[in-house]
C-alpha cells in the first residue's frame, strides 16, 4: 500500500501525520492545504459501508450484542488504519458528488 503525496511538491505523507485526518492537512514541507480527490472520498465511503451489515450479522448469528460490539469496534480501528492508504490529494477541493 502507498500513502498519499503532496499534489504540490510530492511529499510523501507518514501515516502518523495522515491519521488525525479530521482537521485540514497542510503539507509540512511546502506548506500547501491538501485536499482529498472525489475519487478517494467515494473509496472511503465504500469501504466503511459494510460496517453496520457486519454488525448485525454478527448479532444476529452469534445472538450477543457485546460481541458484535467489540468485533465492530476492531473493524472500526482496522478501518482508522487504512484509511491514510486510500487517500489521495489535489489543489482544489471536490464534493462527492
Ligand atoms: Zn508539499
């Protein structure tokens, strides 16, 4: 998997710096505000879209809801984790849709 670089001068992100990805990002070598594509925007979306299905898919097989809960927990950290891998960055800001 790669991290996303700068779309100014090419920096590579780390994924500690892509992690706290809720306040706008600004590259630390350039100093430009980085943006995620449209298309990485629609990746993420798709990615956290199987969360509530598999929770309570697991509630219901397993008939606990302390049990879906942690499994949905784990999912949500993995998914914290991988996000820095999907993102990509532009310029200009885009809308999902
Ligand atoms: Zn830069």
């Amino acid at each position: 998997m790669k991290v996303p670089k700068c779309w100014s001068c090419e920096y590579s992100f780390t994924w500690k710096e892509l992690f706290f990805f809720l306040k706008k990002i600004k590259c630390p070598q350039c100093g430009e505000i980085q943006h995620t594509t449209k298309y990485s925007n629609w990746k993420l979306g798709v990615l956290a879209t199987p969360l509530p299905f598999i929770m309570h898919t697991i509630a219901i097989v397993s008939n606990s809801w302390t049990l879906a809960a942690v499994v949905t927990l784990v999912a949500l950290i993995v998914y914290s984790g991988v996000i820095p891998f999907y993102m990509r960055f532009t310029k200009e800001k885009q809308t999902i849709i």
